[in-house]
C-alpha cells in the first residue's frame, strides 16, 4: 500500500506498508523533508512495524514521538504528518496527479445558478460521469450567500441588501456569509472524488485542499498560510474563507467532495457592514473589534489586476497538476437551471433557517 501527504508549508511525505494480521509490516517512511539523526529514520519505520492497522494517525504519532532519539531534528516534517501518509496508504487515497483535471471558466452567471451549479457538477463527480474540475466564477450581480445552516434574519439586513442590489442566496455547505461584488470577488470551486482526501480528518482536508492556492499566492509575493478550520490568512488579515459539502455516490457508495473558496480581491467594507448583520461574539472570535480589519483584499497585496490574479492562479494549478479547458455540459446546465427553478431561488430554501 502507498500513501503520500503533503502538510501546507511542509514537504511530502511518502509512506509504503503491508497489512498482515491486522498489523502493519514493511513499513518504509520516505519524502523530500530533513531528518536529522539519519538514524531518526530508522526510529520511525520501527515504531510503525507492528502497529494496529485500525490505529488513527493520532496513535501514530504518539508512537513516532516516543521512539525518535532526543536529537531529532524535523524540517518539514511531523509525526502527525507520517500518522497522515499511514493512513491515506491503508484506504488507498488518491493524489491530485491521479487525475485529468478540467477547468470550467465561463461568462458571468447568477448567483443562484453558481449554487445549483456546485451541487450539480460535484454529483457528476461522485457518479463518475465527470473529472475531478476545478470551477472558477464570474458574477453577473452582487449577492449575499449564506451558509447552509445560517439563520437568514441574523446575517442579513434586508434594507441594506435592497439598497445595494444585493440577491440573497443559501448554499449548500456550511460555514459563514458571503459578500459578493463581481469586479471585487474570487470564487472557485473544487469538485474532487472523495478518495482524494480519504484518511484526513475533516480538518485536514482543508488545509489540503487549500494548498495550492497557498502556492499560486506565493508566486504573487504574498506569504499566506491556512488558519483552521476554513480561512487563508496572511500578516495583513484574512483574504478567503472555505467551505465543503461532501456528497455521496451512486447507491451509498463513495463521494465526492465540493470544496469552494471565496477571496477578496477589493472591497467596500462600509456597503459590507449595511448588508451583513456581523456580531459582537464573531469579531470577539477573530480577536479584532472591527469587522473592517477582519479581511484584507488582493488587490492592495498584489497590486494586479483582478483578471491577472486569476489567470496566476489557473496557471499556478496547471503547472502543479495538469489542467485542460472544459465546460458545462447542456445537461449539467439544465440540471442545474432545474434547481434554481425549484430550490435555489426559492423561499422555501433561502429561508429554511428564518
């Protein structure tokens, strides 16, 4: 069995074992990081033979821990991180380089369309019937999306949403408020099959998934990290916040996993707090008293284009992965315009939480 794991700001880490009786045997740790003692290695391997294969990356890591010399060193690398690889090797994960990605960018749509569109696309991921896409937006009006399990009367002003234009929309994952100007926003999607993220923590799979993106802002000059559970943060304030949905496939078997992100490129913070009904116990969270200081946009980080951060980041996907242009199928579109018809741009379902 082989696994590999790639920790956000560590280096991968490469894991091949046998299962005999319920114990893991032959196990040989390998990757790109450094070690030091050398014999550090050996310490590892031998604190992984014999373990219980049901044995989670936690217990594994307790046993690397105790069995590394006092001398040891790690860059790069973690006891966690090895626990990780073990794990993805014994439910046989997939690696993003598996795959034939496909890239869907097209015109401007409705917000209640992106939404009907997340859930579609990832369904045709779990069904196998679509690669792995990754989805990038373009807005064609101003909205507010909420999380799927947000109360519609606590995040949103409905005054200040009338003002500005604003549509409210409810999606599919949970997690916090969205808002949204076209020329000021990125958004992107991840469609991906849940083997992809098969032995990470829910947690996990964030920082994972995010990884790329982690690297696409670096090669703009911005030093980002990713700050648990669903927000990418850099020494001037947060600039994206994530959310998932998983799904399951055809008749209960595996899924697939919709991942999207929202960054701020730009935006207006006064038209932001009319809109966006933002508490006291939320800014208390994220240790700032202004809502203000909580995002910090692209726009003034890179000093490019919104056009021009994208493209980056396409291409910074393209060149770790592979990615080949595509498109929505008219089936998908149909599905899809079928579900704003008959849930995405309905009461029942932007108010199902008052």
């Amino acid at each position: 069995m082989h696994g590999e794991y790639k920790a956000p700001g560590g280096k991968l880490v490469v894991v091949d074992l046998d299962v005999e009786d319920g114990a893991l045997r032959d196990v040989r740790v390998a990757g790109d990081f450094f070690l030091e003692p050398d014999e550090a290695i050996l310490a590892i391997n031998g604190a992984l033979e014999g373990a219980p294969s049901t044995a989670d990356a936690t217990e594994l890591a307790a046993r690397i821990t105790a069995a590394l010399p006092e001398s040891t060193v790690m860059f790069g690398l973690t006891a966690e991180g090895i626990g990780i690889a073990v794990r993805r090797a014994l439910a046989h994960a997939t690696e993003w380089s598996d795959y034939d990605w496909q890239l869907v960018h097209a015109g401007p749509q409705e917000p209640a369309l992106h939404m009907a569109l997340d859930e579609v696309l990832t369904a045709e991921v779990a069904a196998g019937r679509r690669a792995p896409t990754l989805r990038v937006w373009e807005w064609a009006s101003p909205a507010v999306v909420i999380g799927s399990f947000q109360s519609l009367r606590n995040e949103v002003d409905p005054g200040g949403a009338a003002k500005h234009g604003m549509t409210v929309v409810r999606r599919v994952s949970g997690g916090g408020a969205m808002f949204v100007e076209p020329m000021s926003t990125i958004t992107y999607s991840l469609s991906v099959p849940e083997s992809l993220v098969s032995g990470l923590s829910f947690a996990d799979s964030y920082a994972y998934l995010d990884d790329w993106v982690l690297g696409a802002l670096g090669d703009m000059g911005i030093k980002a990290w990713y700050q648990p559970l669903n927000d990418i943060a850099t020494e001037a304030g947060k600039i994206a916040g994530a959310a998932q949905k998983r799904m399951v496939g055809p008749d209960g078997g595996p899924g697939a996993v919709l991942h999207h992100v929202t960054m701020s490129y730009d935006i207006d913070a006064d038209k932001m707090l009319e809109v966006l009904r933002i508490g006291r116990e939320k800014m208390s969270d994220k240790g700032t008293r202004s809502a203000k200081k909580r995002v910090d946009p692209l726009r003034r980080q890179t000093g490019l284009a919104r056009e021009q951060v994208i493209e980056n980041m396409i291409a910074s996907f393209r060149d770790r992965y592979g990615l080949t242009a595509g498109e929505v199928t008219a089936d998908e579109l149909a599905r899809a315009e079928e579900l704003v018809r008959t849930k995405f741009a309905t009461e029942e379902w932007t108010a199902r939480v008052p």
